[in-house]
C-alpha cells in the first residue's frame, strides 16, 4: 500500500497555499486512485435502510468493478452492481460506464419487473439507488473516487484521533445539477476517505461516514468494509458493508455490457 507521508508537506501548504495546496491535492488524489485496483470483486454487498418511521429494508448482492484501459492512457470505471435479495428485487442490477471522463451519461438499470435495461439520465441519477440513501450519482462517485471534479486541497484535519487531508470536489459542470461541492476527509495512512460531506448550495445534504474500525487491507488495497450515509433532507440512513473482496484478475466483459451485463 502506497502511505502518504504528510506532516512536512502539510505544513508547507500552510505557508505557500497557492502552489504547494495544488500539488498535495494531486499527491491525495494520485494516492487514492493508485488504492483501487484495475479489477475487482465483492461477494457479497449489503444495504440496510432505515427511515425517520423506522421502516428498515435490506438489499444483497455482488460487485464487479474494473478500471478499464483507454487509447490515451487513462483509466475508465466500470462497475456493476447486481442483486440476489430481497426477493422482489433478485435480478435487477445497475451498470456504470465512464465516458469520456464523465459518468453520468453511462449509468444503466436493469429491473426484472419491467425486463428491459433503462438508462439513467438527468434528475433519475440524483435519486435514491433502489430505495437507499446511495443516489445513482453517489456511487458512481464513490467508484470513480470523486473522479472528473475539481479539487482543492483545504489543508490537514483528524477523525477520530487519526490525521487526514481534506479535499474540496467541485462539479465542473454545475449545469447538470448534482452536488455542489463535496469535502472529503482522506485518512493519510491508507488513502480511504473517512468522511464526506455533500453539498447543495450553502447545506450538507448527505453526510457518509466510513468508521477507522472497519478499515481493512487485501493484498496492496485498503478499503472500508462499512460505509454509512445519512441524508439529512429525508432523514434516511443506509449502512453498506462489504465482504469478501477480491482485488485483480480477469473480470469478462459482458460484465459491463449494457446490453447482457444483468444476465450474469
């Protein structure tokens, strides 16, 4: 696992915050990025919901994920979720597929209702991903590690007793809605964000939160095994946690096809 070394570079951001606060930016994000690998595997994810009424909901399933190589040398997402509980939901799935830099003209769903793959295009991306408090928009940002924003680094901060950087994420395309700013604190020890707070206007709207606890390593990759994210506008709360994860090796394509990625 690549470790960044923080505390000489911090304190050069305080000093020259112009030039220095740039480059540590691109340094975290260099670090993030390198911490997720070119193909992977989760057996098994979890969604557990709960409502201001106290209704819980729980949804199962397995992850695919890969980092596509691209003619210009870059690396594009692709991630397929696809579930196997509850019952009434054992089928559907949801495909993202970078283009171009940008994700939100490449996210697909598949629900066994309706049979038919629907793209998800405009204010559909901002809602809940099936019932959770995950919008479409906030996975795919989550796989793509705030990926095609504009960042700024905002200096050191600590969750939980434990050193961090903070990152500011900007749309820079503000036309197509979404947040308006993400701020992100980066645990500098394993490159994991610990905390996220996503912006619309002056409010927080979504707070995630990943617990120090349940950091875990495989191989060179650390991840978090819970994540938690609490939208504060409907008062809803989703815990994701992850099992089982497989970093490397050959994933098939129709992984991530539109058109046959839900019948595997």
């Amino acid at each position: 696992m690549r470790i960044l070394l923080a505390g000489a570079a911090l304190a050069m951001a305080v000093s020259a915050p112009l030039v220095v606060a740039a480059d540590e930016a691109a340094k975290v994000l260099e670090c993030m990025q390198a911490n997720v690998p070119t193909s992977l595997r989760v057996q098994e994810v979890e969604f557990s919901t709960s409502d201001r009424s106290g209704t819980a909901s729980t949804l199962k399933g397995r992850l695919y994920a890969e980092r596509e190589l691209a003619p210009d040398g870059s690396r594009l997402v692709r991630a397929m979720l696809l579930l196997s509980a509850p019952p009434n939901l054992s089928g559907a799935a949801y495909l993202i597929r970078e283009k171009d830099g940008d994700l939100r003209d490449g996210m697909y769903v598949y629900l066994p209702s309706v049979k038919r793959v629907r793209r998800v295009t405009g204010s559909i991306a901002d809602g809940g991903l099936m019932g959770t408090s995950f919008s479409y928009a906030d996975f795919k940002q989550l796989q793509n590690t705030f990926g095609g924003a504009r960042t700024t680094y905002e200096g050191g901060g600590e969750i939980d007793k434990r050193p961090t950087h903070v990152l500011a994420f900007r749309p820079a395309d503000t036309t197509k809605g979404g947040y308006t700013l993400v701020r992100t604190w980066v645990d500098t020890q394993t490159c994991v964000p610990l905390k996220a707070e996503f912006h619309e206007g002056k409010d927080v709207r979504k707070r995630l939160v990943s617990p120090i606890a349940t950091l875990k390593q495989v191989d060179a990759y650390w991840y978090a095994s819970v994540i938690e994210m609490h939208d504060l506008k409907q008062d809803l709360h989703t815990t994701l946690r992850v099992f089982a994860v497989k970093p490397g090796g050959d994933i098939s394509g129709g992984f991530f096809d539109p058109k046959t990625f839900y019948q595997r």
